[in-house]
C-alpha cells in the first residue's frame, strides 16, 4: 500500500541520488548522497562497509529524513520533496543480503550489474548493509519552490 | 595524506560552485530536516547567507549544515562526475535572512581523490565496522569472496605468465635439441608454478608484515598486492600457511625431478631460486626493499626458469642457446615489475621500500624502461646474429609496437595510478607476446626441423 503522495512517489522512483540525513552523537545533521531505491512503501538505501559511519549514526539516532532536491538527478522535474522517517539497518548477511535489491538499483544504475561480476576487484565494496527508511512525513515542494510553505503529508499505512 | 575533511573556507569555496544548496537542520521534533535553498557564500567571511525556506522553523540554538551535491546522469549506466561537500556552523538571524558561520568542513570529489583510493583509504572504517558487528553478535563477521575469486586474488594467479613463458620456451628449446620428457616437462612446469605461487603469497605475508600493503593506498589490479590480508579476506596466519605449502609442494616436486633428471646443473639452479625467492621480500635481505628486486625477478623468471626446465629435459647438458634466449625474457619480466611499481612508489617509500621508482625520479625512471626493453630486444637481434638462436625467433620483435606504447603511455600517466593501469596490462602483454612469438618460433624450428632438415635456421 502506497504510504507517500504521489507525485513524491514519482520522484523516489526517478531519482538517480537523494540526500540521505542523519543525526550524529553529538546532535548535528550529517548528509550523504546515495541512491533511494522504492518499492512502494518504503524507501531503501545500501552502503558499502567501506562508508559505513552513517550506518553507525542511524544504530544511534534512528530518526532520518531522505530529500531529492536536484532536478538533474530526476530528469528535469521541477518538483521537490523531503521525507522524514524512521531507519533499520539490515545487516544480517553483508556479503549478499543486499543483493534483493538489486533489481530496483540496477533499473538506475545498470552498471551495477556488471560491477557486481567484477566483486573480486573490489570486494569490501560490495559488503554492504542495507538502509530501510519507514516514512513517517513528506514535505513537496511543487517546482520546487521551496520560498512557499510545502504540502505535508502523514506517511500512514507503513507500519 | 588527502583528508576529506576540509577548511572551513575551502569547503564554502567549493559550497559556491554548486547552483543551490540543501539546508539540513534537527527539527523540535529531533528528526533531521533538508530542504533545498540558495546560499550566497563568502568564503572569506567563513558565512553563507540565505533565507530560510518558508513555514519551516529553522534553529538558531544549534548546528546547521549546507551540502552541495552534484552527479551527472549517464543513461544506460547510471552516472558519473560525484562530488559533495557540506559544511556546518550555526546561524544567527539578520532581518529576513540567516546567515550561517562555518566552522567545520567535509567532502568528496571523485576527480581530486579517484574512488578506488577514496575506497582503499577507507578500509579501516570497514574493519571497525565489522569489529563492531562481530562483538555485537558475539561470533565473527567477515567479508567474503567465492573460493575460486578468493583463491584467484590471494595468489595472484594470473601473473603465473611469469613462469609459463620461461619453463615452456626451456622446454620447447630441449626439444628442438632432441631432449624432450613429458612427464618431466609437466612435474617442471607445475613445481616452477608452485614456487611462484609460494613466492606471490610469501610476498603478501613480508609486505604485510613490514607494512608496505598497508601503507599502499593506491593499489590497482597490477601492483599493491592481493591485499586479502588488508581486507580481512584471509587472516595472516593462513597466508603464510599457504606460502609455505606452495613452497614445500614446490620443493617436493623439485626432489621428484632431482631423483628422475638429477644434474649439478638442476640442484645449482633450484637452490638458488629458492634462496632468490624467499630473500625476495623476506628478511634478512629483502632484496625489494633494496632496490634489487628487478634483479631477482630476472634472475628468477629468466634464466632460473627457463635453464632450468632445460636441463631437466637434458639430463644436465647446458647450452649456450637456452641461456641467451632467457636474457630477453628477463628483461622484460623484470620491466613488468619496474612498471608495477611505479604506482606504488608513495606507499612504498613510507614503508621503507627503496625500489628503483623510490628511489629516482619520473625522468630516470623512464629512461630505465626504455634502456632496457632496448636491451631486451638487442640480445634477441645479437643473439641470432651470432648464430645462437634460430632466425625465427625475430618474430618476438613484433611485440615492439606494444613496448613503445608502455613508452609513451609511463610519462603521461607517471602520476595517475589508474590512469597507469592500462600502460601496466600492455607491458604485461609486451613479455607474454614476446614469449609466446618465442614458442612459436621454436615450433616452426621443430616443424622445418622435422620437415625441411637441410633450411637453414640459424646464421652461421
């Protein structure tokens, strides 16, 4: 069941990179840009073991919030959004739990496929975690006006 | 040492360059909130100004950041051109706007630090993570690779050319002399690939030990070592397990062939390629990290090699024939060595590696390349001119076209470890061609030999 409105879902679906961020120990604001991978109620992130020190934030401070603000990174679109949640890190299985998502990333980087069969150059690469974000609230800026009040929205229906 | 860290000023220099900037800030309600503005930054001044984004709160009692980001869509592929930087500091309110004070600085940018070092530099924050994990569950986590990929990296299995050039010519060169034993030829060839697995492992085992891996932040698929021990791939003690298991395997069949094709020449020759091997990294000598590894090599996968495997097939009768084609595979195995480390000379001078890329510069250097390859190609052309190897083995000029573009592909790339990559596969190809045009010399010496006994083949 779609948690998001939907032209905020449009964007998640057509963003190359968002800005993922996270809460620090000491209270500050730490962004990272990553890939949001979405499957229709929540929104998912990997990260290598390499750059994991936002996986450490998010085992502190669970609290996040994911905006996608460059126009080139969805093709054009005007439209802004940012939406604030709670994350899990999965970290079960490093070596290839990940790997269910691949599907939904391949779509937006096809390269990563063929990355993955070249695992042996780069190994700690591809030990990763994944990060799944449970929205909680969504900002939309339409054009991305972001000088007007934003439509807010509830995420409800995403337990 | 590059940091991504950065100067407050630097980074609201670079926060300038970005066509707007995301806002990111911790709510009342303790989530972190990012919403898109457009900044007008004065590095000098350390502020960035802006006005805050409409029917948002945005605190003045606690630290704010501003984060540029840029990628550039590359359809069918993803992207490219990755750099952020953000920089935080807290805001005080001037009229409408707030202007934000920087105080720290951080971020990435692909063209000034290259992903592969980023992510090499970056391997510790993988250990502590998996440090963590482990405590956490309270058994270990490690990464993982497949057997074979494993087996493949930690030993380094691709270089094997290194060996298979020399014994096989050695042995290709008995046989145009009459002298050939497949049973010989085969215990020759995979004792000969043992030792230099034994030695590709061992080598991983000294430079970790004496923190050359370590050190190395800018390995590339040729140079920096399989780094398995560095990843936590393979833990220390099973690399050196393995090292001296190749190394007893190595020596076991070294026995074998001793007892079937025992020579003076052949136990002369085994004993010093096993001295030679293991005082490549090891200590005392460490002969790598005196600038004499070049020599080593040659020494090793040249006439070692290659003589060897002949007088397995003789019984112990030596010609001059075998000894002068192995100069030119010395050289140029010993090139792919002098080559490999050029990209790593940084890490290897901090480790107390003194090789020859350590120890002269980009000019010396590469005029040392070019004496050489020069050097390995006059003994080949004197060589036949003299009558001792057969005319067809000119054929191994052909692969001078590939050793020119090592060439001119070393001063461009002197500085660009990944730009170096592809002049390191080429000069690796330089001697595996060069071998294989030598084989194939020997074969058409063996076919005339067999089919035309009266063509001349060498001039006398």
């Amino acid at each position: 069941m779609s948690a998001l409105p939907e032209p905020v879902e449009e964007l998640l679906e057509a963003a190359l990179v968002a800005e993922l961020t996270v809460v620090r120990a000491d209270g500050r604001p730490v962004t990272y840009p990553l890939i949001p991978l979405y499957d229709g109620e929540r929104i998912y992130m990997t990260s290598s073991v390499l750059f994991s020190r936002k996986l450490e934030h998010i085992r502190g401070n669970s609290r996040v919030a994911v905006s996608i603000t460059d126009p080139v990174a969805v093709g054009g679109r005007k439209d802004r959004a940012t939406i604030q949640g709670d994350a899990r890190v999965i970290d079960e299985d490093p070596h290839g739990g990940w790997e269910r998502l691949l599907p939904i990333w391949e779509r937006k980087e096809p390269a990563i496929v063929a990355f993955l069969k070249q695992r042996v150059a780069l190994p700690l690469f591809f030990e990763r975690a994944l990060i799944e974000v449970t929205p909680r609230r969504a900002f939309l800026w339409p054009n991305g006006l972001t000088g007007a009040a934003p439509r807010v929205s509830n995420a409800e229906g995403v337990r | 040492m590059r940091r991504l860290s950065l100067d407050p000023v630097r980074g609201l220099e670079k926060l300038a360059r970005y066509p707007f900037h995301v806002l990111s800030w911790v709510d009342a309600g303790g989530y972190p909130m990012s919403v898109a503005i457009g900044a007008s930054i004065s590095p000098g001044a350390r502020t960035a100004t802006f006005v805050p984004p409409a029917g948002l709160p945005v605190p003045t009692d606690r630290e704010i950041s501003l984060t540029g980001s840029h990628i550039r869509p590359q359809p069918g592929y993803g992207y490219d051109e990755r750099r952020h930087v953000t920089a935080w500091g807290r805001a005080v309110r001037q009229g409408e706007a707030l202007v934000l004070t920087a105080t720290s600085a951080w971020g990435w940018d692909e063209q000034e630090l290259p992903f592969f070092e980023y992510s090499e530099r970056s391997v510790g924050q993988s250990r502590r993570y998996f440090d963590a994990l482990s405590a956490e569950r309270g058994t270990p986590v490690k990464p993982r690779l497949s057997p074979g990929w494993l087996i493949l990296r930690a030993t380094r299995l691709p270089f094997l050319s290194a060996t298979i050039v020399p014994v096989v010519l050695g042995i290709a060169i008995a046989a145009a002399h009459g002298a050939f034993d497949l049973v010989t030829a085969v215990l020759t060839l995979i004792g000969a690939s043992f030792a230099q697995l034994g030695l590709n492992v061992a080598n991983d085992v000294f430079d970790s030990m004496q923190g050359a891996d370590e050190a190395n932040v800018t390995p590339t698929r040729y140079s920096g070592g399989s780094r398995v021990i560095q990843y936590g791939l393979v833990t220390f003690r099973r690399m050196a397990a393995t090292a001296a298991t190749f190394y007893v395997a190595a020596a076991a069949i070294g026995l074998v062939l001793l007892a079937l094709r025992g020579s003076f020449a052949l136990l002369t020759i085994g004993v010093v390629g096993f001295v030679i091997s293991l005082a490549y990294t090891a200590p005392p000598l460490k002969l790598v990290y005196r600038g004499l590894g070049e020599i080593a090599v040659a020494v090793g996968f040249g006439p070692l090699m290659l003589v060897g495997a002949y007088v397995v097939q003789t019984g112990g009768a030596l010609s001059w024939e075998p000894v002068v084609a192995s100069i030119p595979i010395a050289l140029l195995v010993a090139l792919i060595l002098y080559v490999n480390e050029i990209p790593d000379r940084r890490g290897d001078e901090h480790a107390g590696k003194r090789t020859l890329p350590v120890r002269f510069g980009r000019d010396a250097v590469i005029l040392g390349y070019d004496l050489t390859v020069v050097a390995a190609y006059a003994a080949l052309v004197i060589g036949v001119a003299l009558g001792v190897l057969p005319i067809p083995t000119l054929l191994a000029l052909l692969t001078i076209p590939l050793a020119y573009r090592v060439h001119a592909g070393l001063r461009p790339n002197y500085d660009n470890p990944y730009g170096l990559m592809a002049v390191m596969a080429v000069n690796i190809q330089v001697h595996l061609f060069a071998g294989v045009l030598l084989l194939a010399a020997y074969l058409i010496v063996l076919v005339v030999g067999a089919l035309a006994p009266g063509v001349p083949l060498f001039i006398r």
